[in-house]
C-alpha cells in the first residue's frame, strides 16, 4: 500500500487552495491571468488603429471602474 503525501497546494474544480484553506494563491493567478489578456487585448487594439487616448479609456473602464 502507498503512503499519502501531504501537499500544500492542491487545484480542486479549477480552484487553487492552500492546506490552510486560502484561495489567495487562486485569486492571484486569476487576476495575474486576467491582467495578461488585458495588456494583448489592448495590444491588439493598438495595431489594428485604435488610438492611445481611447486605448486609455478602455482600460480605465476595464481595471478602475469595474465593479
């Protein structure tokens, strides 16, 4: 029979939790994830003509003021 091993990290569904019950390991890399997206979102927006003044309003709508 195999021994168990303790683990201080497990991903259960999806969602990163720590031995001490924590999910703030799963918030960072959500936000981390969601962080990235934005940033080749906007990229992508730049090169196809968007200009800096609307690429500035986007992410103020998108990272400041999202509720």
């Amino acid at each position: 029979m195999s021994e168990l091993q303790r683990v201080e990290v497990i991903k259960i569904l999806g969602v990163t939790v720590t031995n001490g019950l924590s999910v703030s390991a799963h918030v960072q890399t959500v936000t981390a994830s969601r962080a990235q997206a934005l940033l080749y979102a906007l990229r992508v927006l730049r090169v196809h003509g968007l200009r800096d003044s609307t690429l500035q309003t986007i992410y103020r709508t998108v990272v400041c003021c999202r509720r």
